[in-house]
C-alpha cells in the first residue's frame, strides 16, 4: 500500500478540477485507478487535517465522504507515535531544528510514522523536507504517482 502527502493529494485532486488539461492525464488515469479498486492508498490522518485547513468548512462533509469513499484513512496510534518518534530523533540527531521548521518536520513524521505502522511501503510527497526522511523501511519519493497503465489518449 502506498501512502500519500498532502501536497500530493492537492496536485491528484486538481486533476478532477480541470480533466482535460494535458498535464492531468497521468493523475486522471492515476485517480481512476483508485475509484476501480486497482490500488490501495491510504491518508495518514493528518493529511486529511491539513486538507481540511485549505477548504471551507461547509465542505468538509462532501470532501470526507470522498477522501473515505477512495482512500483508507489512517490514524495515529501508539506503534505510530513510536515510528514518529524514530524518525524525528534521526531527523535531530542528523542536525538540531528550531521554530517552524522543527514544527513541519514534526508533522511530516507523524504522517510517515502512521504510514509505516499501517503497513505502507511508499509515501509520495513533493516536499524535499520530507522527501530527505527516507529510511527505516519506509521508501518517500518525491513527485506524483504514476498510473499502472497510462492514459490511452
């Protein structure tokens, strides 16, 4: 199962926002994937959270029952609290982090620590920050996933 960052899911939903652009067919082919059952993904709760924080709260409900519907949401849990916390003292002990950076480093291993736990082998994100917390049995690529099979047209 592969797991997904919030900046991921933005650029994979943006994609259902305007389908015909031809910079949205390999996410489009991706998303349709993921409505036929083809792949797994999962949200690290988190995610959803921050999410949520960009839209307008009247939405939350029609954005929850989709991201429900599509993805299996994942949440925090004791082992992921200790899986976060394993990557967070290798983040800090590779080089100390102070103010917001240390808080979105915080958040970023929470959401792998969930991930891992849950048995996800992959977390796609498009932050270099996280992107650098590769490890401990976890695989973090940055960039969007791809479709198993490309669009046609």
């Amino acid at each position: 199962m592969e797991a997904l960052d919030t900046d991921v899911l933005i650029a994979l939903l943006q994609a259902l926002e305007n389908p015909g652009h031809p910079e949205h067919a390999s996410a489009k082919a991706y998303l349709e994937e993921l409505s036929r059952g083809v792949r797994k993904v999962a949200l690290p709760l988190p995610v959803v959270s921050e999410f949520l924080t960009g839209l307008e709260p009247q939405k939350w409900p029609e954005v929850l029952t989709y991201l429900e519907k599509h993805f299996r949401l994942l949440e925090l849990n004791k082992a992921a609290a200790i899986e976060a916390a394993r990557f967070f003292k290798a983040r800090l002990d590779q080089e100390p982090l102070k103010g917001q950076e240390r808080q979105c480093v915080r958040t970023d291993t929470f959401i792998l620590g969930i991930a891992k736990v849950h048995g996800c082998t992959k977390v796609y994100t498009k932050d270099k920050r996280m992107a650098a917390l590769t490890g401990q049995g976890l695989e973090v690529e940055e960039g969007l996933p791809k479709a198993i099979q490309d669009p046609l047209l």
